[in-house]
C-alpha cells in the first residue's frame, strides 16, 4: 500500500513505517507520502505532459495555467491523422458493413419500387379524378365571381375589381337589399295572401333602401380614397422633409 493511502486507513503502520523510512526519504518524496503537493522544483515539471498530471492530480490547487494544457493545432491534426489510420482488418470489416448498409438500402428501394407498381393504376385513376374534381371546383368558383361581379356592376352602375377592398363591402350592400326585399314580399304575403305585385308605397320604401345603402357604399369609397391621398400626401411631404436635412447636412 502507498504511504498515502497508510496513513489514512492505517495510522499505527503509518507511523512505523515513518520511523524507520522518513530517514531515507527526500524532503519532496516525504510531502508525497504525507499526501501534500510538491513545490514546481524540476525543469521537467512545467512541461505539458507534467502539467497535465500534476493538475489531474491536485487540481486548481496545483497552480497550473489551464490554457497552456489545450492542445496545439498541430496536436489536434495529428490526432485526427491517428484516428483516420485503420488497420487492414479494420478497413475490410468497415468495407464489410458499408456493403451490407448498401444492400439493404437497395433492397428497400427496390420493394418500396414493387410496392408503388403494383398501386399505380389506381393511384393514378386517384390522381385524375383530384384533377377533374378541382378543375371543375375551379370552374365553379370563377363563374360564381363573375356573377357577383355583374350584380355589382348592375346594382352600382359601375364594374369594380373584385381584387378591390371595396368589392366585398358592395357586395354585402346587394345581398342585404335582396334580403330586404324578400323579407318584405314575405310580408306582403302573409297580409294579403298571393302577391303579384307591389305597391308604389313599398317600392318608395325599397327605393329608400337602395338609396341609402349606395350612399353608405359612397361614402366607404370616398372615405378610403381620401384616407390613400392623405397617406400619399404625407408620404410626400416626410420625403420633402428627408431631403430639405439632407441639404442641410451637405
């Protein structure tokens, strides 16, 4: 047993064993026996390799620079250089398994290939009836947007994009006048049983409908136009004024 382990675990032989060998130790092997750290006495001491001991042994404490134990660009590539180094028995068991790997993955392609064959008359006839189905939902919805459109255009007198902010607002305006008006005839109904006609008395009021709700619609445009030229004109005049500092400056 090392006298540093003795004299922690067995203290009487410890110290027999220090009467009869602390004589022949030097002052440095003594503070090792006693389990304390030797002072930095050698030249060979503050080398890497030492340095590296001596702080795996007694860390911090040991006083070392840990920067000076990181390794060298050239240490790290001879490192790398070591690690690619293979032996022949290694390099034919590593080719071995890249062969293997290579296998499996072109039997798994090769399935995965049978697999969609024999699905694909009727992932094909899927395919097909998606398109068919789509276009004719596409269809659909273009006529629809160009029968809104026409409404809009029949109710307001003027065509407008359906692209514009506007449309959707117009739009709403037309349904709810129709709204209004079946509402009414449902009335009219109710009250006096089959209507062919209406009176002058409900158009006047539909009329005052329609009216009102072109104005309101009007108004919307007029107030998002005037609201673009105010945002245009302020643009213009932060620009104005971007450039008058910029004169300034100069």
């Amino acid at each position: 047993m090392e006298p540093s382990l003795l004299r922690y675990f067995c203290p009487r032989q410890f110290r027999q064993f220090a009467a009869t060998s602390f004589c022949t130790l030097s002052p440095r092997h003594r503070i090792i026996a006693e389990g304390g750290m030797p002072p930095l006495e050698y030249e060979f001491e503050r080398e890497k390799w030492a340095m590296g001991e001596r702080f795996g042994r007694y860390g911090l404490r040991g006083g070392v620079d840990i920067s000076k134990l990181w390794p060298t660009v050239e240490e790290i590539e001879e490192v790398k250089a070591v690690r690619r180094f293979r032996t022949a028995k290694e390099a034919q068991h590593i080719a071995k398994m890249e062969s293997e790997k290579e296998q499996i993955r072109r039997k798994n392609r090769l399935d995965r290939i049978e697999r969609n064959w024999a699905t694909y008359d009727a992932q094909l006839a899927e395919f097909n009836q998606r398109e068919v189905q789509t276009e004719a939902e596409k269809e659909t919805a273009d006529q629809e947007l160009k029968r809104q459109v026409e409404e809009v255009r029949n109710y307001f007198g003027y065509w407008v994009d359906p692209n514009d902010p506007r449309f959707s607002v117009m739009l709403k305006h037309r349904e709810d006048t129709l709204k209004m008006e079946a509402k009414m005839a449902v009335k009219k109904k109710k009250k006096y049983g089959q209507v062919t006609t209406v009176s002058s008395a409900e158009q006047a009021e539909m009329k005052l409908v329609q009216d009102e709700m072109k104005k309101k619609a009007k108004r919307d445009r007029e107030r998002e136009e005037s609201g673009s030229k105010t945002e245009e004109k302020e643009e213009k005049e932060e620009e104005e004024e971007e450039k008058e500092e910029q004169r300034r400056e100069g």
